[in-house]
C-alpha cells in the first residue's frame, strides 16, 4: 500500500475479507418460508 500524503510505501498485511449478500430472489424466499 501507499500512502496518498507522503507517497511512502506502507505494508498492509493480506487478508481475504468474505462478504455475503443474499439476492433479492433469496430473501424473497425466506420473507415466503416465514410466512408460512
């Protein structure tokens, strides 16, 4: 990574970020099954 003030060089450690977002067809199915 960078620094956009100084422009030094900064390490940034790897790390995998999963993020999970349910569809619009998904949530409709459940808002269904919970009508139920």
């Amino acid at each position: 990574g960078r620094n956009p003030k100084t422009g030094e060089e900064v390490p940034i450690q790897p790390r995998r970020v999963l993020t999970f977002r349910p569809s619009h067809l998904m949530k409709d199915r459940v808002a269904a099954g919970n009508k139920k």
